[in-house]
C-alpha cells in the first residue's frame, strides 16, 4: 500500500491512472464498453477532492440517470471519506439545469418555486393556445406540437430560431408563434417544462454574462459521462461553462463510446464526442482497452457483431482473463410464454447455485414484452423490479385501457368511470362531472346509472348531454356485444371505437408508439382467458400483489435503461426480426436506424459479466392466428464460436436461424397487427436477398401461406400428415393453427403450414 500513490489509485491500469491523474486541461476518455470510463470519472472526482485542486461544490458531474448519480456520490464518499468539504454538482444535464435556474429565476422570469411541468399539464397547456388561436386541433393533435416542441428544445432552438421551414405544415405555419405563446404562458404558471431546464439555463447564461461568470469561477472542474448521448442544447450549455478559460485550457473531462449511442431518435448527436477534439483543441485523448466487465466470449460476441457497422471510430477490447467462460446461448423457443416460463426456470437454477436475483437482469427491446415476464415471475413468486418505467399494469395505458374493460364488465365500477369518462378529452369539464357525481351521490346509484338518467333532463347543457349519449349507448352497445363475440376482439373494438387508440396514434411524443405496442399486448394477452371477467380477475389479482418490493429482485428494464449498467447474468429476449431489430427504426431511418439498433445490442450484451442468454420466440399469436417470426439478422451477426444454440424441446425445430439452417420464410407478417408496419415486406425481401434467396422460395419451392389457413384449416384430431422435417406424424391436438403432433420421433408442436395431408 501507499507505494504508487494513495488507495485510490490502487489496481488501475496505466491508461486509467493516466486519466484520472491528468486533471489540467481538456480530456476525452474513448474506450469501449466496462473499460472502466465511469470508475474512471468517480476516482478523478475522489481525486482532485483529496489532493484539494477544488472543493466538492467546484466540481460539475453529469450522469445519464439520477441513480447514476445516486451511485456515484456513494462511491466518491467510499474512496475519500467524509473528510471532504461538501459534495461535487453531481446529477443529470436536467437536474443541474434546474438547480442553477432556481437560483436564478427572476432573470428568466420565473419564480425559484417554479413547477416543472409533466406531459399531461403540458398537452392540456398546448391546447388551450390552440383554441385561443382557433387552430383545430383534430387536425392539428396538441401531442404532435409537443413533440416539435421537444426536438427544438432538444437543439437549443428558442422561438426566434424557429424558422418557416422548421415550423413545417404544422398548424398552417404557426408553429414558430404558438412556440412563443407557450414560453409565455409557461412564465404566467411559473413553470417551466423538461426541455426548458437546459434551454433557459442556456438563454440565462448567453444574456446575463456576470452569472455565467459566476459559474466560470465556480466549476473549476467538469466530467461528463455517457457523453456519445448528449444532445445540441447540452452541448451547448457544456460549452458556455467550459468557456471561462481559453479551450485548451478547459478542465473538461468527457467519456464515452461511439458505439453505445443509442439516444439518436431523442436528438443525441454522436458527433459531438467526435468533434471534441475540434473544440478543445490540444485535448488529450485516452483509449481504454482493457475490459473488466465480462468474459473472453460476450467481448468476442459483442465485439463480432458491432463490428458489421460502418462509420465507427474503431476501438480494441481485449480482457486479461484467460478463462473464456461460457458461451453466449441463444434459444429458440416456441413462444414468447415458453420464453419467459424459459427464463424464470433458468433464474430460479441460478439462484439455487448461489446467485443472487440482484445480479440478473432482463433487457428487452420495448416495454410490451415485459408482460409475459412479470406474470410469469408473479406466478412463480420471484422477485422483480422493473426499472425506468412503471410496471405493466401500471402503466398509464394499460389502466385506462382496462378501466374501459372493467366498466362494460362491470357498470357499477365508479372508479373506472371516473378514469375514462374524459379520456379521450371528450369536452366533459369539471363542472359537468360535478353535476354527474353529485346526482350519483344523491340517487346512491353508480355514476353510469346517474348520467343514464342525467342525460334524459336538463341539468347538463345540450353538448355534454349529447356527449355523455353517445358514451352511454357505446357502452351499452359493448355490453351487448360482450356476449356475442370474443372478449379480445371486443376490447380492441371498445379502444378504437372510444377513440382511445386514436389519442395515442395522434400523439406524436417519443413513447406514444411504445403504448401501442403496449395495448396491442393488452388485448394480445386476453386471448389467452375464456372471458372477459376471467381475464379482469386475473389483473386485479396480479396487481394487487405487484405492491411489494424486496431487497433482492431480478431486474427487468428496456436495453435503453440498461446503459452503464452491469450484471452478472443478462437476459436478452425476443431476437426477432421487426422487433430487434425495430422495425420502426428501419422504416424511419433506414441504415442509420439498423445501426443504432445494432449499437443497442451491443449494449445489450456488453451488460453481461458471467453470461448472456439470448432467445426468441418462434411464433407470435396475433388474433387467436399463430404466425411464425424470423430469427433476428443479429443473430448471424455473432460469431460461431463462441454461440452455442439450443432448440427446446417442444419447438418446431426445423425453424433454424441463420445461414447455419435452412430459413423458412412465410408469406404473414408476423408483426403486422402489433407493429402496423407496412415495410415488413421491405424487410423480409432485404432478409431474402441477403440469404441470396427470393422471399417466398426456398430452393425453388413455394413455401406455404398460413394466412389462409388458420383455425378452419381442416385437419382434425386423428389425422395423418407428413411434415418436412419431422416425416409422418398423427395429430394429437389441434389449437386454432397449432398442432400437436405425434412424429415417430416423438410429439412435437407445429404450424399447419408446414404439414400436409399424408
Ligand atoms: P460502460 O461503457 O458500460 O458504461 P464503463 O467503461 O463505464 O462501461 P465501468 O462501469 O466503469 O466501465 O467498469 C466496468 C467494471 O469493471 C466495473 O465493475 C468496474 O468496477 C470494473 N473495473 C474497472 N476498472 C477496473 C480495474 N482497474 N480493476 C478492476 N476492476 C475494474
Ligand atoms: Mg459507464
């Protein structure tokens, strides 16, 4: 001990001492995944801290999340103790934004206890500008302007920067005064939304020069984390505190990973760490080769398939282990139940072998998969946390969602009135809802039965009383129904014809495609229940014991929250064309968005110490119609060696993936209902050209359609069949176009399509 410096500095490589020592002067930190970036950026803070270059509060941190940051402080205080004074500015680019804005609100007329808006405040703001300027607002959705409000803030773009050409078609070209009108009823409420906290620090700073200065003086030291993610404003607003010294002279210490840029769609700029050199000029640079993350085999996994995209930086990632460790597993599975039921079994042998649920992780590509997890693991009684979002059930959509559900079930259940009864904004405002709870409470009646009878006087005004029919007789309309048609096909009719799907199909904001995927997997799920109460049973049950949390619990989160983060087991499921890679991201941004897409796996599995476990499911149910997916082109992408694919037992084996077995195309789109892409087709040619095959042959042979098969696809228990791979077979049992099938070689699960009449 104490021989190379003090107990910090103990077990660093050189490439991490030497930038955690080099404390002067502009510094970028360029290294892959778990070369120790972050370790680097907390010990540089212990150090400058111990040998008293600057106090706590003359040091500015940024981290991506708040618990980044939360854990950053813990391991500053671990290295140097309490006896520093005061801790570093250390939080988000929004955190520290809104900090430095209370201290200097009236000079961007606000009030220091200014609110910070959350979106629904926000919308319901937009729309009030709307109608004040009698912009309608079906055509013109509040949510789209609000999305453009997003991406100017996003580039530091204040109203007098907005051109005609930025403003677009949006409400016939004014987009630019609306923005203005917002600012300044945001500054009446005292408020200020999420984009404001960069942005109005950044107009503070450019108009008032003595605070800027005091802030120069201030931070004589500043890091930024994850920096490949900032954006144009916190670009910006980095620039303008670095600017107290001259730029070679900027203690400014920035780390990151070209390849782990996934915030593109939200604005991030991976230029800005390319272009840091430009801006400081005379800025050292430090490439970290060494990773203390994971195994030989992720690395050699992580390391293959990034490299299939161009335009990088190009970096080595070597680590020191010789132990290889185990092979990256990719399973195919029937579907995307097996895979969670898969899963939790995996978990519950790793925890009998000693490993805690803290230290497994489920990284799935969007929210809607997490379902199928949560119920499995309820169901289990294992232990998770889902992070960066609310759980399934809890999430805004699914709630309204199911208070539709529940109240054509169940009439009396005020609640779920009271949730939806203007959700969609149907014009029903406050005082109407008063009169409406107020008869209720008078009558003793539930609130459905107060409005029946409301809506025959004439204690509402006409508009709402006509409003308050039409949602009567709707739901008296699906209560009918309830009885004649399926419960499933019925909740997606009550969601659209409520126009419930439509809000969100309107909102333009970055989730809102998230949220349908979210309702799709809703309505998805109740095919699996007889009914209709037997599915709102089930809900109620599952969420009645979400509430508890332990201490040790399996994590569940989307590969965008994952980043920075480590675990020693990772679960990445659902490699499925049009999934992973997003089919969205491929219809919006072609070759730029399978690249970002790309960099998310590689982030995916670059969170993996011990072992990475990747699946997918083989099969998708959409409308009671099972329909076969295609193996992600990532999976091609890994290397063989270090792979090893497992095909589960009662999966249709001869759906291999890859080059390594023949490919089975399908005329269906798997997704097509629950991602409503039209560019799958795109998508499936682009896969068929790469296999060098046309999209609907393989080897010169017609590959069946199952989309005019189906539930009356005429075989029937008892039948004898041939299939491709498996040859003759009995079937043993039929569900909508999924048999099971007794081959010779034992039973298996099938298609239809890919059976014939023996
Ligand atoms: P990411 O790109 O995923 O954010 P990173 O580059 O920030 O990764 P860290 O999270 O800082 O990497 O480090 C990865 C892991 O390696 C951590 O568990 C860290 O404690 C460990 N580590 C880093 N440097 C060393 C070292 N010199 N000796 C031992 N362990 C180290
Ligand atoms: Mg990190």
């Amino acid at each position: 001990l104490g021989r190379r410096g003090p107990d910090y500095l103990q077990g660093l490589n050189e490439e991490q001492r030497d930038a955690v020592l080099t404390i002067d002067g502009p510094l970028l930190v360029l290294a892959g995944a778990g070369t120790g970036k972050t370790r680097v950026l907390t010990t540089r803070i212990a150090h400058i801290l111990s040998t008293r270059k600057a106090r706590g509060s003359e040091i500015l941190a940024v981290t991506f999340t708040n618990k980044a940051a939360r854990e950053m402080k813990e391991r500053i205080a671990s290295l140097v103790g309490s006896s520093v004074e005061g801790m570093p500015w250390l939080g988000t680019f929004h955190s520290i934004g809104a900090r430095i804005l209370r201290r200097h609100a009236e000079l961007v007329d606000l009030k220091p206890a200014f609110t910070i808006l959350d979106t629904d405040d926000q919308i319901r703001l937009i729309k009030q500008l709307l109608e004040a300027e009698n912009i309608d607002e079906k055509r013109w959705p509040a949510r789209q302007f609000a999305g453009m409000l997003d991406d100017w803030k996003n580039r530091g773009l204040l109203p007098r920067d907005v051109t005609p050409a930025e403003s677009g078609f949006y409400a016939n070209g004014k987009g630019a005064k609306l923005y203005a009108d917002y600012q300044a009823r945001l500054k009446t409420l005292n408020a200020a939304d999420f984009g404001d906290l960069l942005l109005e620090c950044i107009r503070l700073f450019r108009e008032n020069p003595k605070v800027l200065e005091e802030y120069h003086q201030r931070f004589k030291y500043m890091l930024v984390d994850e920096y490949q993610d900032s954006n144009v404003a916190q670009y910006l607003w980095l620039r303008l505190l670095a600017q107290g010294r001259p730029a070679n002279e900027a203690n400014i210490c920035v780390v990151g990973d070209d390849d782990q840029s996934i915030y593109g769609w939200r604005g991030a700029e991976v230029d800005n760490i390319l272009r840091f050199e430009k801006d400081f000029p005379g800025a050292k640079v430090i490439r970290l080769e060494r990773n203390y993350r994971s195994t030989a085999n992720i690395l050699a996994a992580a390391s293959h398939l990034i490299a299939h995209n161009e335009g990088r930086l190009g970096k080595t990632l070597h680590t020191d282990v010789a132990e290889k460790g185990e092979t990256v597993a990719v399973t195919s599975v029937w579907d995307s139940e097996e895979e969670a039921r898969q899963i939790g079994e995996e978990i519950e042998q790793f925890q009998r072998q000693g490993e805690t649920l803290n230290s497994m992780a489920i990284l799935v590509r969007a929210s809607f998969q997490m379902r199928e997890f949560e119920e499995r693991f309820i169901t289990l009684g294992l232990n998770y946390r889902v992070i960066g979002g609310p759980r399934f059930y809890e999430r805004k959509e699914i709630r309204d969602a199911l208070a539709y559900f529940r109240l054509v079930a169940q009439p009396a259940d005020d609640l779920a009135f009271e949730r939806i009864v203007n959700t969609p904004k149907r014009g029903l405002g406050d005082s109407t809802l008063k009169i409406l709870f107020d008869a209720a409470r008078h009558q003793n009646v539930p609130l459905l039965s107060a409005t029946r009878m409301l809506i025959e006087t004439e204690e509402l005004k006409s508009k709402q009383r006509t409003t308050l029919r039409d949602l009567v007789g709707q739901f008296d309309d699906w209560s009918e129904r309830l009885r004649t048609i399926p419960h499933a096909e019925l909740a997606e009719q009550i969601l659209d014809e409520s126009g419930y799907t439509a809000m969100w199909q309107n909102d333009k904001s970055a989730d809102s495609p998230g949220r349908l995927e979210n309702l799709k997997e809703l309505v998805r799920s109740m095919e699996e229940f007889e009914t209709m109460g037997g599915f709102l049973e089930h809900v109620a049950l599952v969420m009645d014991r979400d509430s508890f949390e332990a201490d040790d619990a399996v994590s569940i989160m989307t590969l965008h929250s994952a980043k920075g983060l480590e675990f020693n087991t990772v679960f990445l499921p659902g490699w499925e064309e049009g999934l992973f890679p997003h089919q969205r991201s491929l219809d919006e941004s072609g070759r730029a968005g399978l690249e970002e897409e790309r960099r998310l796996a590689y982030v995916g599995i670059t969170r993996g110490r011990k072992r990475v476990r990747i699946s997918l499911a083989q099969n998708r149910r959409i409308h009671g119609l099972w329909q076969s997916a295609i193996p992600s082109r990532f999976l091609d992408e890994l290397p063989a060696e270090v792979v090893e694919v497992k095909d589960t037992g009662s999966s249709y084996g001869g759906y291999g993936y890859g080059g390594r077995t023949a490919n089975r195309f399908q005329s269906v789109d798997p997704f097509e209902s629950v991602y409503e892409t039209p560019g799958w087709q795109r998508a499936r040619a682009q896969q068929a050209q790469r296999k060098g095959s046309g999209p609907l042959t393989i080897e010169g042979e017609l590959v069946a359609r199952s989309v005019d098969l189906g539930p009356g696809s005429g075989y029937k228990v008892g039948d004898r069949v041939f299939h491709n791979k498996f040859g003759y077979g009995e079937i043993a049992a039929l569900e909508g176009n999924k048999l099971t099938i007794d081959f010779q070689t034992g039973r298996k699960k099938v298609l239809d399509s890919f059976i014939r009449k023996a």
